[in-house]
C-alpha cells in the first residue's frame, strides 16, 4: 500500500518533500513509509534525504495532568469557595505528592493562604498548565517561556522525529520487480527471469570456502622434483625398505665401523628383527678386506672390521642404502652408464625439534658413467637446483667417509641475502666400488638434500613439525599454492 | 663435525695477518672448515652458568668457533689449524717431523703385561723434550686432549691419553691389569689415596669423569701405568695421577695413549707430539719410547714415517675434470701440507709423501681432493649431461588442470574449430572481425572459424547432455586463437581455462569459489579494489552473461578473466533449460 503510494505518487511528482506529511496525507502510519522507503532506497528505486525534526511530547506526569487539570489547580478547587480548611483535613482529600506540588504552585500563584487553616485568596482561576498540555498533544507550537516552565516541571520532553524526503531513484519503476538472489531453473521455464531484479553481489568479499580435495604440499614438492629428475635423465630407485643392515647402510659404503653416525645416538637399531638373515658372503669379505687392510690403492682404516656389527639391523639413515644395492646390482652386470634417483623417508635418531625430526624425507641423485669428473657433478647440479629456482651455487670442501671429493653445495638466497647450504654431495669412494666389482674408470657422483628444506623456506614455514605429521594444522593442506618447481 | 674454539688474535698472530669476518669466512670456505660461531670467553661463561651481563672482570677476547671435518685430527687445535692455514696461504712450508736418534739401549722402555689384553690390550708412548709451556699454549695441550677423546677416541673407548711430567718419574714404565683393590694412588685434583674400586664409588657423582666409567667398571682387572718406583702415572681411561701431573714449568712431557684400537692409538699420538712438537726445544722432533710386549715383541712409537703413494696424474686431472700440468698438482698438493714431486723426470706420475698429521689420506682419490680443494672447488669449469627442460606453459597447464579437477569438476575436450554463429551471435556477441581466424573453404558450416573462446564448445557439451544427471561441473584448459599482428602469420594462441556449473540454481557462488580456489593455488593473495599485488573482482558488462550477475577478475592490475551467469539468450541459443554459471581465464597470465 505504502509502497504503491509512494511509487505512484513519484510518477507524476518531482518529490516527497516530508514523509510525515505524505504518511498524514494518505492516512499511513508513517513507520510502515519509513519502512518501504528503505526498502526501496535499497534497490536503488528512489533516493531519500533525512530529515530531522525537534518536537515536545508529555511526559507520563504531564499526560496525567492533561487529563486530570493540574495540581494546582486541584488543590484550589478543594478548598471551599468560602471560610477556610484545616490544612489536615485538606491534604487527607489529595494523593500526597499532588498535595505537595499543588501548595507549592498555588501558593506561587498566590491563589491561596495557607496556614493551619487555608483558604482561597481568589475565587476563580484558570488551568493554563493543563490548556498548554493539550496544546504540545496536539502538536501545535508554545511560546519559549512555555516551554521552559513545562520542561522545568518535567511535564514534556523533546523528541527528535525522522523522516524522508524522496525521489526518484536510478532504477525507478512505478512498480517494483520480484527480487531474486539466484537465477533458477524455474525462472527460466517461467520465462519470468526478464522481470527478476537481483541483490547485487558483494564482490568485495571471496567466495564461500568450496568443497574439495588436496594433496599435502610435501608431496607436491616431492612430484615436481620427481619430474625434474624424470626430465634429467634419472630413473627412480624402489626405496619402499625401511629395514636395512649395517652392512648395506654403512660398511658397504667404507663407513668405519667406529664411525660417529652408528652410535646409537643417532642410528634407530631394532630389538626385532635385530640381525639381517644373509648378507652376500662373497661381497662381504671385500668389504671387510677393505676396511681392514685397503687394497685397490687404500691403506683401508686398519681395525678388526666385525660382522657382528655388520648383521645389525636398523632403520636406514639414507637412501644411499639404496643406492647402494643398486650399484652392487649394476656391477654385476655389463657395464652401462646409469642415472639413478628416489625421494624417500629415512630415519635418525634425534629429538625432534624446530629443524629437526627423527624421520624425514631425502632426496638423492646420483650419475653412475665412465670418466665422470668433479667439474661433471658441479654440471649436473646446477642443472637440477636452477630447476628449483637456485641458479647461484658454490662449493665448499667437506668430508664424508663415503665421498671423496666431498661437496656441500650453496646456493645465495636473494631474501636473506647469504649463502645457504643446500645439500651435499661427492664422488664415491674407489674402496666403496671397487668391490662391488665396477671397472676401475667408472665413478659415480651423487647427491642428497632433504626434501622438508626446500620445502621450508618455498611455503614460508620455519618449523618443521608445521608442514610434516600429526600435529599439521590441515588448513595448511588445504591452502597451499601448486608447486611451480621446474617451471620457469 | 667438531668444533675448535680458538682466540681469534691468537690465531691471526699465528697466521700473520689480521682478517675481517667476511675474508676470514671466506678462507674457511675455500679450506673446507667454517667459522660456526664468534663469541667472547666471558660470553660462555655468563651463558653457562646462567648469568645476565655483570660487568665484571671476565675475559672478553673474541673467540672464534670453527667447524672442521671429523676426519681431521690435526686440526683440532689452534696450532694445527694455523698451520693448515699458513701452508695453504703459502706462507709457511711443510715441517718435516722426525723421531729423535738416540739408541735403544737410551731409550725409554714400557713394558705391557699379559693380562692388559683382557681390557685394553694397546699402548704407544713418547716424549716431548725441552717445551716451552706458556699459558695459552698450556690451555691448548689440554684442549686437545680433550677434543681427540671427543671425537677419534670416541669418548675415550678406543684411546685415551695420559700425559706426565716426566722429570717426576722414572722409567722403565709397566703398563699392567690388576684388580682394583690392588690399584692405590693419589689421582689427579686429590689429596689422598683412593684404592681403584673405592675411586670408582667416589667419580660416579663426578659430572666430568662418571661417563667414563663404564669402560672398565665390568672388568676384574683394571688397566694401570706404573714407574720403576710402582708411581702410578694412570687409570686409563680414567684418570691420571697426581704425582705426575704436568704443570706450565713441565719441560719435558711423557705422553701414553692406551687403546682398544691401535691404529686410531697411533694416530692420536701422532697428533698431539706433531703438533706440540713445535714448542719443543729441538723443534719438530719427537723423543722415542720403545713398547715391549709380554711376548718380547717391540715396536718405537711414536711411527712419523711419510706414507708414499705414487698417483699417476691422469688420475687427478681426470677426476677432477681440469687439465693440470705435474709441477702444478704438485704445488697445489704442497699447500695442502702433503709432500709431493715429479716420480722420474718427465713422468707423469706424482710420488706423494703423506705426512704424520695427514692420517685422513687412505687413497690416491684423498689426494685428488686435496688438489681440487687447492685449485678451487669454484673455479672448476662445469660439464653439463644431457638433459631435457619441458614447457613451462604446459606444465602449469597441468597442474592447474589437476587442482580443478580436484574441486570436483569434470574435464572436457572441445572442438578448436566451430562456426561463426557459434562464437559470435549464439553468445550475443558482435563480430567486429578484429579477433577470430577465419577459414576460407570451409567444409561445413561447423568449421568456419577458430574459437575466440572455450564457451561455445563447453555450452554444446552441456546442451548435448541434457538428460545428466545436475549439477554438470566442467572444464577444460585449452587453446584459442585471436588475430595479432604482432606475430609473424597475423594470429597467436593462448592458453585459457574455462570451467562451467549447470544446475538448478546457477551455481555462481560455486564458481565464485574456483575462482578464489585457482588464485589461491597460484599463490595469488584476494586484495583489495586497486591494489595491483593480487587479484580481486568487479562488477563487468558483457552481453552473453546476465546483467549485474558477472564479474570481471582483475590480476596484478590487468583483466584476466571473466566469470557469471549465463545470459538466459544464449542458454537458449544453446538449448540449454537449466541455469548455468560460466568462468574464463588466460593461464599465461600465471607464468
């Protein structure tokens, strides 16, 4: 009704000048216009001002004396016209605090005596406070001083009233359209959807979260550099044997038997199964040779080389392990160059920390060829870690029992304006191939690197247990950017 | 890797020259150590007991902390370091350590009894003469001491080292395995005698020597050294006695190292009297013992014999991947304080004489390394394998294509080619004629253009599924062609993505939704309107949507794609009764 009024009033005139008086004018309420002006300012069919009006309304006490007539007045008309009334008697005939406002304005007035006795000091008065009352209910307008003396007696108070001024909108229509918030099937069976209007969308804000599936960003890693070394040349190693012996994660690879790295402070061994079942015997008694007493051009490390020790199972500490089945495989055979690489979980015994935890995952590649040389294993790996985004690399020397040359590769991080080290890497040692059987020209260099570093610093993530286990808030899983590694 | 914590002016002293840090990290680099840690002795002292800065007297020289490699004993120390050093820096030469010449009968004698071979059946010994002890130097013999039984000694099990003023005893020595009770000294920081199992009792509250323990506690003989006089000059591996302890007027010191393992004893003695044999009077000589088995066997420690190798140089230069010539490798070889010359004139192999100190080189590929260590591991030119790079731009479209699909949406594989009708007026669009390849024979009227965008196709696979099951939630990232006049034939391609929901509700909010989802996976953060370091989305007016029901993407400032409701015309056109929600992007904006 309001809303008809209000439309259809605007198509043949300019402007609603005030609310109040169109709302007087149709005989609305002017709330209902207040609320369909919104409404329609909303969808932009009109345009409103505020205005603001100051008014007086009665109090709940000046109400009562509207109806009533004022104290003052009250009191005079109960004492009698003539001769006088005790002041007990007169007060018993009034409420108490009428009586008390009632003698006080009387006497103001000096309408009254009063005493112990009270009588009339003049015989007729007027209720101007009652005829001013009525005046402010119906709206009409008091003089200053009127207003004063009503507000000082707490008979009125001001009020401010609101309305509109109104025209029209960008979007104006005598009629408003059906409002949609979606555009369904049944709109367009209908054919109704010419006449939808639409909420308008808040594109300030993102979309609700949707519903889908992710992949753990560990592992997205793990795929891009997986593809890089597809796209290198390398073939994956199966690295799916967490249990190793001794034999093959160290002693194989001319790791000393006293070696820091197989105390068990840093090597989980296994209470079961604790021994390996077989080892190639044959092999094993290079291995020993070597260690004990060299041979192939090494003085070996002359100590009593024990299989006891050998036979010890454990969680391997590298995928070297692997790598170095692999070779003992490929010796056996014809020689052909190979490439080999695996990303997989390896194990030490550390207590876990910002940077450290006691699995994690390692990376290793490694080039098994004829006449391969130092200035071949720098190549290869600035080819694999510009793939990663690190094209400046340099080398320190380091020691390794098993590598020799020994590199520790760094790369300058551009953020933190330093080299970084990045990995590790090295020629394998003679002691560690030639018993395996490979031709004396043959060499092999690798490299290894944690895939949770790289990994690191590419999400921003600076502790470990953030990105890797039980305690990963799955929110990271589920907001994480694809892995752009080797793509540039 | 053990670290050595040295006076940082000291070691410059040693070395000649003063270094800044960063030239300092740089030599320890190229070297192959690093400096860890630069610190202040009062800094560790403050820090291990707990202590705030108190201003107070504490020593507050600069101590450089440095890494070496575990298989370098002889660095381990300050003097070995700055050896290594000044040889590298080629300001120093090789020494060449000797055992001094005097007769056996001279000699002084250890005489090892049988049952030491029940718990530590080894022992080597020899003599410094005539040292010169000041305080740091002092410091440092017993810092040394320290590190070898950390490291090489392995926490004392296979070797510890015994060392003794020597003028407070007399030879011949006995190295013998008693039963403890029988054991009775005066040890080390004690005034009174403890017998052997009553000393075990009283180190175990001993936060310094109670680790230590468990190397003989089992053993019902207890490894001990006497004099003639029955002095006991040890307990190895635990302590020493007092009588003999050496002290800064120690002149001349008698060094035993007992063992499980005799090599790493052998190395370790080696180690300390090369090392302080340069304080010594006769500087770089090292006086004899001789070791007399229970057997009669004998054997004069310490062994500084060179140990010689003979390295063909195609061996080094073919490792390395360098053509060097031999006077070359030798020189290198020289710095790195391992002796070596042409073998033969105009050969090409290289004699190599391997110094006492040197006992990590077991293999000519030891050798290799320490001349590209001295070449320069940087200044080895690279050899690059073969190998392959893929394409960027497809490789993205990949992994985009696999998160989409991960949202749940159907990948689809449309035509390129389609008609004119199609890609213009069936999605209110005009033909300006300044985007689409036209082709010019035509076979059909299906074929008359190159797609300009994935719509058509995406909506004629909807259109042609009508009785699927809703929601249908497609994609598909492929190729259209627009005309440019920047390329060579007039039309270049680009890679777009498009995805489409059909259901029945439009589904908008779901596409809202990919669209954060595509960015977020980009790595690209939702910003504000303006703001050019993300994306973010406006309202857009394009015919083929619904009006105020579509929305421009905006990525680093630039318009990249276009999402919304499908104008119900053009689902018509299509004959499509259902409601749908279409979005397309250009990928190549992400590369």
């Amino acid at each position: 009704m309001a809303e008809d009024a209000i439309l259809g009033y605007l198509a043949t005139h300019e402007e609603i000048p005030d609310s109040g008086q169109f709302a007087s004018q149709h005989g609305l309420h002017h709330n209902d216009v207040v609320n369909v002006i919104k409404s329609l300012h909303g969808f932009r069919y009109i345009d409103a001002q505020d205005i603001k009006r100051e008014s007086w309304v009665l109090t709940d006490e000046g109400k009562k004396y509207a109806a009533e007539g004022s104290p003052e007045v009250q009191l005079f008309l109960a004492i009698p016209s003539e001769g006088s009334i005790a002041k007990d008697e007169l007060q018993k005939k009034l409420d108490p605090s009428l009586f008390k406002i009632g003698c006080s304005q009387a006497g103001k007035n000096k309408w009254v005596d009063m005493g112990k006795q009270v009588s009339r000091k003049v015989q007729h008065v007027e209720d101007k406070v009652k005829d001013l009352l009525i005046r402010i209910q119906d709206g009409q307008t008091l003089g200053k001083e009127d207003i004063n003396s009503l507000r000082a007696r707490k008979l009125i108070v001001a009020q401010t009233w609101k309305g509109y001024s109104v025209s029209k909108g960008p979007n104006y229509a005598p009629k408003r359209k059906k409002v949609a918030t979606d555009l369904t099937r049944e709109n367009l069976q209908r054919g109704d959807w010419k006449e939808l209007e639409f909420k308008e969308y808040n594109f300030n804000a993102k979309g609700p979260p949707a519903e889908a599936g992710h992949l753990h960003p560990l592992l997205k890693v793990k795929q891009q550099l997986k593809n890089i070394f597809l796209q290198m040349g390398f073939e994956e190693m199966p690295t799916n044997n967490f249990v190793e012996s001794s034999f093959w994660n160290f002693d194989a690879l001319f790791q000393p038997q006293q070696h820091p790295a197989r105390d068990s402070h840093d090597t989980f061994f296994l209470e079961a199964p604790s021994t390996t079942r077989e080892l190639p015997e044959d092999y094993v008694q290079l291995v020993k040779r070597v260690h004990e007493s060299g041979g192939y051009g090494s003085r070996g490390y002359m100590y009593d080389w024990k299989r006891e020790e050998a036979n010890k199972n454990l969680l391997r500490t590298h995928t070297t392990a692997v790598s170095t089945r692999m070779l003992y495989t490929l010796a056996k055979q014809p020689f052909a160059p190979k490439r080999y690489f695996s990303i997989d979980r390896v194990f030490r015994n550390e207590s876990v920390d910002r940077t450290h935890l006691a699995e994690f995952h390692q990376i290793e590649g490694l080039v098994c060829d004829r006449g391969l040389t130092l200035g071949d294993l720098i190549g290869v790996l600035n080819d694999f870690f510009s793939r990663l985004g690190m094209s400046k690399l340099r080398f320190k020397p380091a020691y390794n029992p098993y590598t020799e040359p020994s590199m520790e590769i760094f790369s300058y991080h551009e953020g933190l304006k330093k080299w970084v080290e990045i990995g590790n890497s090295g020629m394998f040692r003679p002691e560690m191939l030639l018993p395996m059987g490979f031709p004396e020209d043959v060499r092999v260099i690798a490299w290894g690197l944690s895939l949770e570093r790289p990994t690191m610093i590419l999400y921003g993530i600076d502790n470990i247990r953030d990105l890797f286990g039980h305690k990963v808030d799955l929110s990271l899983i589920k907001r994480n950017p694809i892995c752009r590694l080797g793509i540039n | 890797m053990p670290t050595v914590s040295v006076a940082r002016d000291r070691l410059f002293a040693a070395l000649g020259r003063s270094y800044t840090q960063e030239e300092f990290e740089e030599l320890c680099f190229n070297f192959g150590i690093e400096l860890d840690d630069v610190t202040t002795e009062k800094a560790i002292i403050l820090k291990e007991r707990h202590l705030e800065d108190d201003n107070s007297s504490l020593d507050d020289e600069v101590i450089y902390k440095i890494e070496v490699p575990a298989n370098r004993y002889d660095l381990l120390c300050l003097e070995g370091l700055a050896q290594a050093l000044c040889i590298f820096n080629g300001h120093e030469k090789i020494p060449r350590y000797t055992v001094a010449n005097i007769s056996k009968e001279s000699m002084l004698k250890m005489q090892v009894k049988k049952e030491t071979s029940l718990i530590r059946p080894f022992v080597v010994c020899a003599v410094l003469r005539g040292i010169a002890f000041d305080e740091a130097r002092y410091n440092s013999f017993i810092d040394l001491q320290d590190k070898l039984h950390q490291n090489i000694c392995r926490k004392r099990t296979l070797v510890a080292i015994g060392t003794h003023d020597l003028d407070t005893l007399q030879g011949p020595f006995t190295y013998e395995a008693l039963p403890p009770p029988e054991i009775n000294f005066v040890p080390l920081k004690q005034v009174k005698h403890f017998r052997a199992d009553e000393l075990m009792e009283f180190y175990k509250s001993d936060l310094k020597l109670k680790k230590f323990l468990h190397i003989i506690e089992k053993s019902k003989v207890f490894p001990v050294i006497y004099d003639r006089n029955r002095t006991v000059l040890s307990l190895p591996p635990i302590i020493n006695g007092a009588h003999s302890a050496i002290t800064l007027k120690t002149k001349n010191v008698f060094i035993e190292c007992t063992a499980t393992d005799l090599t790493k004893a052998k190395i370790v003695l080696n180690t300390m009297v090369t090392t302080f044999s340069a304080y010594c009077e006769r500087k770089f000589e090292v006086e004899p013992v001789e070791v007399i088995s229970f057997d009669g066997n004998s054997s004069v420690y310490p062994d500084l014999s060179e140990y010689n190798m003979e390295v063909p140089l195609s061996y080094i230069t073919g490792s390395i991947g360098v053509p060097l010539e031999v006077d070359e490798v030798t020189s290198l070889l020289n710095r790195m304080q391992v002796h070596a010359e042409q073998a033969g004139l105009g050969g090409n192999n290289i004699n190599v004489s391997v110094p006492p100190t040197r006992s990590d080189i077991l293999h000519p590929c030891d050798v290799m390394e320490d001349v590209a260590i001295a070449y320069g591991y940087n200044n080895i030119p690279k050899r690059k394998l073969s190998s392959l790079k893929p394409l960027p731009l497809n490789q993205l479209s990949d992994l985009i294509r696999y998160e989409i699909a991960m949202n749940g949406f159907a990948e689809v594989l449309t035509w390129i080619l389609c008609s004119k009708k199609e890609n213009f007026e069936m999605l209110n669009r005009k033909d300006d004629k300044t985007t689409a390849v036209v082709i010019g024979n035509p076979r059909s009227s299906d074929f008359e253009v190159v797609r300009t965008s994935l719509m058509p196709g995406m909506l004629k696979t909807v259109g042609h599924n009508k009785d699927h099951p809703k929601p249908i939630k497609i994609f598909e990232v492929g190729d259209v062609v627009l005309l440019d006049e920047k390329k060579d034939v007039g039309a270049s391609n680009r890679r777009l993505l498009a995805a489409l929901y059909c259901g029945a509700n439009s589904g908008f909010e779901l596409i809202h939704s990919l669209v954060d989802k595509i960015m977020e996976v980009m790595g690209t953060p939702f910003v504000p309107v303006g703001n050019s370091a993300g994306y973010y989305i406006e309202l857009s007016d394009e015919p083929e949507f619904l009006s105020g029901r579509q929305a421009k993407i905006i990525y680093k400032g630039r318009r990249i794609g276009i999402f919304g409701i499908v104008h119900p015309e053009v689902l018509n056109n299509f004959d499509i009764p259902d409601p749908c929600t279409f979005l397309e992007l250009d990928i190549e904006n992400f590369l």
